[in-house]
C-alpha cells in the first residue's frame, strides 16, 4: 500500500486540485524490507495510468475522501525516526506505478536537506496559485508572494490587495482618527449586527467564512455572464477557421477519451467501414458544465476597525472570459466606496453588493483591460521578498508610503487544499460586561458623528452635479412632468413659511404630489446656496412599501440612481451613501436613531408624512420632536396629513400655519352591490357560505313580543296591509323583499332576492370573482387595465388567492392572462415592489391588497378598484 492513483490530465471544468501543501515522507510498517543496509530488489513493474473522467460534484467527494484518508496515515507518528522508506509518497513525472530503485535513492537526498532550505518554487501549490490569480492578479506575483508567506493564502490575498488599492488610493487609507479611538469590540459587535441583518437579507449567499475576518457572497450576475459569452462566441467564430482539419486517430481506433476537448475533429471519413456510434464515447460529463461563479469578498485585517475603517474588497470569479484587470478595477471601484462610507461610519457591504448588480456602472468597468497588477512584474520582484512578521501590528502601520509592509497573523489558517477554515478550534467564550447606561448612548451617538470638513467637502461635490445636472434633457423633461402636479403651486409659499416658522402642517388629498414633492423644494433650494447650508432631510414613512417606493420614484424624478442623494432606510434594509441628502424610512427607524441622537445632529428638515393615521409609533414621534424643538430653533418640521383634521395638529404644536394643497380629480365611475350583481348576473346557491343562516331568522322570531307574532302573521296572511316606508337607519341586512324593492327603486326583483338572502357581514369572495371575470372578458367599454381589490386581512387576501388559482381565467396553466400580486405588511420588501412592474401587453395585473395601498402609494397603471367595504383597524 502506500501509492496513490492520479492524473495531471484535464478536468471537465478545467480545475485541478491538490491535496498536498508539500512532499511528505512517512515511515511505513513494513519497511523492515530493508536490513543490514541492504536494500532488497524488487522486480520493476510499469504500468501506465488510466484517466477517469468524472463530473464536479464527483470531484468534490473524491477529494474530500483522500483528504480524510491522508490524515488518516499522517497521524500516528513513526516509532522509528532514522527508519528508510521503501516508497516516496509521491508521483513521478511520467504518471506511472512506479516500484523501481530510482524512486527510492530520492528519500536520502530529501531528508540531508536542512527545514529551512526545502522551499522550492515546485513546492508552491498551483492550486492556491490558480486561486489567487482568479481574484485578477497575475500568476508570477502569486507565486512570489506565496512563498513568502509560506503558501497561505489569507496572508497573501490580503498582501496583493493592499498593494494595489495604496497605489490608487494612497493617503486616503490612513487610519482616521475616530477609528484610531475606537474600541476593537464595539466594531466587532456592529459587524455582528450587520453580518445578521446581510444573512436575512441573502439568505445561503451570505457566507461567513472565517468568523470576524472574512465575508463571501455568492452573486448572480446575469448581465455580466451574458455579455461575457457573446464575446467568447465571437472569438469562437474568429477561430474556427483555424482548427485543425486532421481527424483523430484514437477516434477512428475505437474511441478518444479527451472527448469533446479534443483538438482534432471526430468525424469518420466517408469511405470509413466502422459506425460512429459504436466507436463514440460518452462525454456529456465533460460538456456538461456549470454557470460561473462570481464571488465578493469581504476580509477585515487583524485590528480592522470597520465599520470606522475601510475593509479590503475582493472580487473573485471562475469566468475565464473575464479579464483579470477587470476584476481589479472593480475590486478597486469598490474599495473607493468603501473608503467613502468609512468617512461617515456607515455600513458598506450592502451598498458594494448592489453596485456589482448595477449593469451601468460595471460595465464601463469592463471596458478598462489593462491594470498593473494583471501583468507580470517588470523586474519580476528582484527585489528582496517580504518577510511575514512574527508579531502583529497595529492596522495604522499597515498603510505606510510606497509598498505597505505585510503584517499578518492569522488567527485561523487558511489551508491551501481547502478553501474554508478547520473546525477544530474550540469557541470564544463570551464575556458578559455590565454597562452603564450613560456609556451606551456615548456609543450610539459616536455613531451619528460627521466631521464638518467631510461633509462640506461632499456638499461641494453634490452641488456642482446639481448645476450640471440642471442642463440636461432627462432632467428639464422630469422637472416638466412635476410641474403639473398640484404641490407645485404651493412650492414658494411653502419655503416662505418654513423661513419664518418651525413647524408647518400641509394638507393634501391623495395624488397632489406632496410626498415626493415638498422634499424636493427644500432641497432644490438649498443646493442653489453654500454648500454650507445643504439641507439634510428624513421623511418618515408609515410603511416599508411607501418608503421604498417614494424613494425611488423621487431618484426617478432626479435622474439619478438610489442611494446617491435621494436614498431610504428600513428594518434590515439601508440603501443610502454619504451623499444622501433626502433619507426615506420608517417611522420605527427614526425611532431608533433618537435613542443614541437625542437632537438629530446633522439634520435640518424632519417631515412626518401621513400623521392622521395616528398610529402608537407616529404620535411618540410627536411627543419627542416637540421637545427635540426647545433644543433645536434651527430643526424644521413638518407634518403632512391626506385629511381635514389638519387643525388638530396645528393645535398641539402652537398653532402653527397650514397649507392646503387641492387634489387632482380624474372621472370616475361609481358601481355599488346592486349594480355589481346585475353586470354579473351573480346567483347564490343554497348550499354557499355567504347565505344567511335560517337560525338567525328564527332566534329573531323567538325575540318577538306577543304582539308582534300576531301582527306578522296577519301580514303574511293578507288581512294587514304592510306600510312602504323603510327608516334609513335601517340596514339592508334586516329588511325584507318587499323593503328592498321600496328601497331600490328601479331594480330588478332577481338582483333585490339575491341580496335579501345574502350575509352582507361577510366579504363575498365568490361575487368577487365573478366580478373578475366581467372585467377580464371585456365585456364593457372601459380600457384595459390593472384591478386593486381592498380586502380587511391578510386571511382573505389567501382565500381569495386561492380561489383564483383554482379557475382557469386566472391561474394561467392553458394561457398567460392574468398575474395576482398580494399586498400585503408582512410580505418582504421584494414581493411588495412587484407590484409596480407592468405586465405585458394582454395581461391583466390584478393586487389583493389591505389598505396598505390606500396612500403614500401610487401604482399608475391602476384602472379598476373593487373594495369590499371592511377594513381592520386598531383603537386606543
């Protein structure tokens, strides 16, 4: 025992893997074969490897059991140390079962060679190699670099990064002060909380690979693997001239085991006698091949202070169409942000993740194929090469002038074979410290601190790109578009009362534009001035969706992407950058902010957008900015509410002016129950859940006086005539036939019989659908649209979801007419935001929505509106 069988022959994905850091020399239990230095001769046998062709996933299992069977045998360690080996545990250069006596005269001339002096070029593992120059960098400067550091991996990828941001970037490395200052487990414990809130949001994409040190996320980047194959098959076009017209001779003999990755053609001449399908070989393993995989990674050095220092950014990828100085300069493109969201203490990793899922702005990256470091070294590193330290330093000392010094002690070892840490390691144990009070808001409010200078130097960048973006066509049609709407009417009366007083009340109907409006005339107004006095601005919205949604469609109106000026913020969700100047979120989220920044330093405008709805959350908010006013005269509030109530909130804050905005009215077309009932034609079986229970009609007889048992069944019999006159007061629920036909004059008798056995205290989901039905079919003259059904609660909005899956019309199984969206506030961010997309041209959008989308919700496309006429609500 003791050989081992492999090849150096290509894989079907063009990887190979070794399972060995460097020649190990093992003592066996049978090498007494030797005795009296005598070496016992063994008949030379030869035998030729054979190549087994096998699938990813199979490699993945292969490798992992060798690995298991080589510590298996390293072990035990030898009882005998000057004991010879009969065998070398390794392979010779021509892959063959080797037993000769020229394989054993290599292990004196191994084992005379000092420790220090057996680290050869050969001994550099061309698996960590091939994974170094996969994140862009060339193979030369892998290898040199890999030597210094002994084969790891971590050491070296941090080392080659910081190489080539520092000369990009330079001083804009330095450690800053506040960074400087802070204590290492208040940035390890905000690392945490994000790397929590990242593994909710991506779920199995997120990967903590090494615990505090490295973060991987496994992206799908379609635009970029599309446009990265159509270049390779034009290049495949470009070549195919030249392949070589020669037939494969090991085709014709039988069968070529290189299969489709042949060089030569497999084809059988004409006048061939033998059949190609019994000669051909099945290599779909070899052409069946993965997508490829695009990786960002994130590593914090030793005494890395993120988020009050910039971690080192990484992009990796097994797409050999990609060019390895394009990897760089996105991986230099992403550091740059990263730096400038240290400046300002915020988290980065989301925003880095969806600049690499932004199509604009990589693929002007792509157009850059030349970079320093994807190129061999001009003097290939002559020059001495760098010692790793034995003792760690601290993070400041790692950006010094020219080449930074590599400092690196990693706590856990990356292992060349292995691409994840060893889980041999026992855990930290966590230390539980008692914290005052007083020393947990110095911390939150640390948090909030900008420095001036960063953001007056940020404040001139954001008006100079107002003043040129003012010129453009994009933006002169938009401002066109706004222009129209009714807020704009108001736009200089309200900046000349926010000049002369602190709180203002705005109230508008539905559709003036005053969410995404007023906002903008601050801010457009401020950015005309200093940049000293750029106004920073949070509008606080009372659901995830309508944050969200007004965000983007105010970037829309800007011409610009969010995140940049114009960003939001809710729970476990923040896409927002230095530059942002308008901040939507949750009113939850300010909430929290107040707890560490009792005077919002840094904010101008605080606006509170749909207050009527007097929610627990809203009304606290209140309560605080009242008092937040005393200590901030130069704090601007203002209350926005879609109601005639707005006299109650001027009230509570000193009776502070109100501005009314009129709505904008659109011809609408009123339909109610009966009307509905005869477009349909909607008959209520017997048997349905939405007739009135016959027990509720004789539990009311049993309720009767005397008198009114004698009166009624005089009635029925003829012999007293029954008044016409219904009391309005009186509900349909309790009227009789005859009632209703005075009621409902001009009705049809079926349309009144079907709603005096209906249970109007029930939501009819069957008449619903029926009513879905006359609006898909056509069957009218109004335009096609969109449908929005307002349903109480999250219970109906499955019934009916349900029930529309199981007709025919709607579940699209024989042809793709219709597309249900639930809406809903405990869906995630991304299931609420599908119901802005447009279907295609003949689809019918339909929304079962809850009043969620009654305001700060805008979905344009919007014809009809069925609301069943019953809403949940909350009282205190």
């Amino acid at each position: 025992g003791g050989n081992r069988k492999c090849s150096t022959k290509i894989w079907d994905d063009g990887e190979d893997f070794c399972l060995f850091e460097e020649p190990r020399l093992e003592s066996r239990s049978s090498a007494p074969a030797r005795r009296g230095g005598q070496m016992k001769q063994r008949p030379e046998a030869r035998m030729p490897l054979q190549t087994i062709h096998m699938t990813s996933e199979n490699q993945r299992r292969v490798k992992e059991l060798l690995q298991e069977l080589q510590g298996q045998e390293l072990a035990p360690e030898s009882d005998v140390a000057g004991e010879d080996d009969d065998e070398p545990d390794y392979l010779d250069d021509e892959q063959c079962w080797s037993t000769d006596q020229e394989a054993s005269d290599v292990m004196p001339r191994l084992s005379a060679e000092p420790a220090e002096h057996r680290i050869v070029d050969s001994e550099v593992s061309s698996f960590a190699v091939h994974k170094l120059s996969r994140y862009g960098f060339d193979c030369e400067r892998c290898r040199a670099v890999l030597r210094s550091c002994n084969g790891n991996i971590g050491a070296s990828l941090e080392y080659l990064l910081l190489q080539c941001f520092s000369e990009r970037y330079g001083e804009k490395m330095q450690v800053s002060a506040a960074a400087a200052e802070a204590s290492q487990e208040e940035c390890l414990e905000q690392r945490q909380e994000e790397a929590f809130a990242l593994r909710s949001i991506y779920g199995e994409k997120f990967v903590e690979r090494i615990k505090n040190h490295v973060w991987t996320f496994n992206l799908e980047l379609d635009y970029l693997a599309h446009r990265l194959s159509k270049s390779k098959e034009k290049s495949k076009k470009d070549t195919a001239k030249q392949t070589s017209k020669e037939i494969c001779k090991f085709y014709l003999q039988g069968g070529c085991r290189f299969g489709s990755k042949c060089r030569f053609r497999h084809e059988f001449p004409p006048n061939h006698p033998l059949n190609a399908s019994k000669n051909s070989v099945d290599d779909a393993h070899l052409r069946h091949s993965d997508g490829p995989v695009y990786e960002l990674e994130v590593r914090f050095p030793d005494e890395n202070k993120y988020p009050l220092q910039a971690p080192l950014v990484a992009f990796y990828s097994t797409d050999e169409n990609l060019p390895l100085a394009c990897r760089l300069h996105i991986a230099e493109f992403l550091f740059g942000k990263a730096l400038a969201a240290a400046e300002s203490h915020e988290p980065v990793v989301y925003t880095l993740v969806t600049c690499l899922e932004d199509e604009h702005e990589i693929s002007e990256l792509l157009g850059n194929t030349q970079h320093k470091f994807s190129l061999p070294p001009v003097p290939l590193l002559a020059a001495t090469p760098v010692k790793p330290q034995t003792e760690s330093a601290p993070a400041s000392n790692q950006q010094a002038e020219g080449t930074p010094n590599l400092l690196y002690e990693p706590q856990e070892e990356e292992v060349v074979a292995e691409e994840e840490e060893e889980e041999e390691e026992e855990p930290e144990q966590v230390v539980v410290e008692n914290e005052s009070y007083v020393n947990l808001k110095k911390k939150l409010s640390r948090k909030y601190d900008v420095q001036a200078k960063s953001l007056y130097n940020e404040n001139v960048k954001i008006c100079a790109q107002f003043r040129q973006k003012k010129s453009s066509r994009h933006f002169q049609s938009m401002l066109h578009e706004r222009q129209k709407l009714p807020a704009w009417q108001e736009r200089e009366n309200i900046l000349r009362l926010l000049e002369s007083h602190q709180v203002l009340v705005v109230s508008g109907m539905t559709g003036c534009g005053k969410t995404t409006q007023i906002p903008q005339f601050i801010l457009d107004a401020s950015l005309q001035g200093s940049p000293s006095r750029v106004a920073n601005i949070i509008c606080t919205q009372p659901r995830r969706i309508s944050a969200i949604s007004v965000a983007e469609r105010v970037a829309k109106e800007r011409t610009e992407r969010i995140g940049l000026t114009v960003g939001y913020q809710i729970r476990l969700e923040s896409v927002k950058s230095s530059a942002t100047r308008l901040l939507y979120c949750t009113t939850g989220v300010l909430l929290r902010r107040l707890e560490g920044d009792l005077t919002l330093q840094g904010v101008t405008h605080v606006i509170v957008d749909e207050v009527h709805e007097r929610t627990e959350e809203s009304d606290f908010l209140l309560l605080v900015l009242k008092d937040i006013m005393v200590q901030r005269p130069d704090l601007r509030i203002i209350l926005m509410s879609a109601t005639l109530n707005a006299e109650l909130f001027s009230q509570y804050f000193h009776s502070c002016p109100i501005i009314n905005i009129p709505g904008r009215t659109f011809p609408v077309d009123q339909f109610f129950l009966e009307d509905v009932i005869a477009l349909t034609r909607y008959v209520l079986e017997d048997s349905s859940p939405y007739r009135r229970k016959v027990k509720q009609e004789q539990n009311g007889r049993h309720k009767r006086t005397a008198f009114e048992e004698v009166e009624e069944d005089l009635r029925r019999a003829g012999l007293l005539e029954t008044t016409d006159t219904v009391r309005d007061s009186d509900p349909d629920q309790k009227l009789t036939l005859k009632q209703l036909l005075t009621r409902y004059k001009g009705v049809s008798k079926a349309v009144l019989k079907t709603m005096s056995v209906m249970d109007l205290d029930k939501v009819n989901l069957e008449l619903i659908e029926a009513l879905l039905e006359w609006i898909v079919a056509g069957r009218h003259t109004y335009p096609p649209g969109a449908v929005l059904i307002f349903l109480p609660g999250l219970a109906e909005i499955k019934m009916l979801y349900e029930q529309l899956q199981t007709n025919a019309l709607f579940n699209n199984r024989h042809s793709k007419r219709c597309v249900v969206y639930p809406l809903h506030s405990s869906l995630s961010s991304e299931d609420q935001q599908s119901v802005f997309l447009r279907p295609p041209a003949g689809v019918t959008k339909i929304i079962i929505s809850t009043n969620i989308a009654e305001t700060s919700v805008t979905i344009d496309d919007v014809v009809y509106v069925i609301d069943s006429g019953k809403m949940k609500e909350k009282r205190y």
